[in-house]
C-alpha cells in the first residue's frame, strides 16, 4: 500500500524565524518564486500553512525579507568600500572582493535577487536597489578612470556592468562546500576572481 503523505503538524511551528525563511528561499530558488505556493512551503516545511503565517504575513513578505537580507549586505560592502579613504582604484577592488564575500555569505537570497523578474513591487523596489549598486560601481570605476588606474576605451557605467556580471555568475558555478579536484576554498576562489575582474578592468 502506498505510503501517505505526511500531515503537516498543527499549533506552534517547529522552526524559528530565521530557519524558515532560509527554507523558504531554497524552495523559491529551486522551484521559481512565482510557481511556488504556500501550500508547497508548508509541505516542504512539513507544517501547515497556518504555523508559516506565526512567522511571516505572506509569501511576498518572505520574499522581501531575504532580498533585504542580500541588498542590506551588498550596499553595506559598497558603503565600506567608499568610506576606505583608499585611492578610487584600490576602492573598486575593495568593492569587488566585498561583492564577492557576499556572494558567497549570502548565496542563496543573492541568487534569488537575481532571478527577479520585476512582476511586483517587491521586485521592482529590488532592482531598483541593484540598479543603484551598479551606479555607486560606476562613480568609483570613473573616479579610478580619472587617476589612470583603470582603463578609459568603455564607459563606467558599461565597466560595471561587465564586472558586476562575472561576480554574479559566481552563483552558477561555486559552491563552497565543494571538495572535487583543484575546488578553491572561499578565499582563494574571492582572491581569484577579484584578480580576472581587476585584469580585465585596468586593460
């Protein structure tokens, strides 16, 4: 006889706040935000939906709350970057490798992030922060143009684009539990791509 599915524990949920919406994110991820419902939450979660609610108001909410957690993180690590009183090129390069340690501290909501589609204000509020952090990449990136550490032959705006890219694919290829042949730990892999992305943008 096939086995029935679990029934999702009533009352309290058996999670605190932060773990659920952790697990909440690696759903989204998984599944698509828009394809997944609460009813997959709760399921996953093995709670019922009523216990989700005990922590978070609504999917949206979830969904705004992980993508804070990544924007809160990405614009502090430019905000360190700017207030370094270092020379514009050793500030873009701080913004690189900061980029990149949030990458990794918060892979799963920047990923998230970046599968936005703009179909709520919740999204289009996100991306209007991370239109922002390309613009704050570019004013150093221009600044560092103007003292000659970085190369003139494209824009800034262009340039921090290009570099932003390759920081994000990050997400599609690392993973820092990794253990096969020649995986980099964090540092190295930080370290590594801050030098490709600093390589191509000094020309």
């Amino acid at each position: 006889m096939p086995q029935s599915s679990p029934t999702p524990r009533r009352g309290r949920p058996g999670y605190d706040r932060q773990t659920l919406l952790a697990e909440c994110v690696e759903l989204f991820n998984r599944h698509g935000y828009e394809a997944t419902s609460m009813g997959m939450l709760a399921a996953h979660l093995g709670i019922s939906k009523s216990a989700i609610y005990h922590h978070v108001e609504s999917k949206e909410a979830i969904l705004g709350h992980a993508l804070d957690d990544a924007l809160d993180a990405l614009e502090a690590s430019m905000d360190r970057a700017q207030a370094s009183g270092v020379a514009p090129g050793g500030q873009v390069e701080r913004a690189i490798r900061g980029g990149l340690e949030v990458l990794v501290e918060k892979m799963p909501e920047v990923t998230l992030l970046l599968r936005l589609r703009g179909n709520s204000d919740v999204e289009r509020a996100a991306m209007e922060r991370r239109r922002d952090i390309t613009r704050r990449l570019g004013e150093m990136i221009e600044a560092a143009q103007a003292e000659g550490s970085v190369r003139d032959d494209v824009t800034p705006r262009n340039l921090a684009r290009l570099a932003l890219g390759m920081i994000n694919s990050v997400v599609d290829w690392y993973r820092p539990e990794g253990d096969a042949p020649g995986h980099k730990t964090v540092d190295e892999m930080v370290a590594a791509v801050t030098g490709v992305v600093m390589g191509g943008l000094r020309g």
